[in-house]
C-alpha cells in the first residue's frame, strides 16, 4: 500500500478531507521522526513501538576480496509490533 492509498483509506473511514489526512499524516511522522532522532521512545498502544538502538562496531569481511573490514557504530531505528497487533 503507498502512502497515497493509505490516505484515501483513512479519509474514508474517518470523513476528513484527503488534503486534511495527508497534512495530519504527514505532521504525525515528522514528530515520530524527531523525536526518535532524540532518543525518545515512541509507544503506540496496540500498535507498536518505535525507538532509536545504538548498533556496535563490529568485524566484518569484504566478500569481492576476503579481507576482514571493520564495520562502524551507528544509530538505528528498531520498531517492535505490539502483541496486541499480531492478534
């Protein structure tokens, strides 16, 4: 499903204009943006969790040559579905 899609489906089930989903849909992940970006923990009940994890260096190898690479640090997002989803 695109984000198009989705905003169709949303402004049907809820009556809002589709210019109006787009713009709440579009403000809703900008904040979970920023605020993960922060290192803050974002919990949707019956939806999931979304929340920034740092990744440690770690060895790795270059397949094209076999030679052993270090692989740097780095920040990433994690996202964990709720239980509440899955059933």
């Amino acid at each position: 499903m695109t984000k198009e899609q989705l905003v169709d489906k949303i402004a049907a089930h809820t009556g809002a204009t589709k210019k109006s989903t787009d713009a709440f849909l579009n403000s809703f992940l900008h904040v979970v943006k920023q605020q993960v970006k922060k290192g803050e923990k974002i919990a949707l009940m019956n939806f999931g969790t979304f929340e920034q994890i740092e990744k440690p260096e770690r060895e790795g190898y270059n397949p094209a040559d076999r030679k052993h690479i270090t692989i740097p640090a780095k920040k990433v997002v994690k996202f964990k579905v709720s239980k509440a989803f899955l059933d």
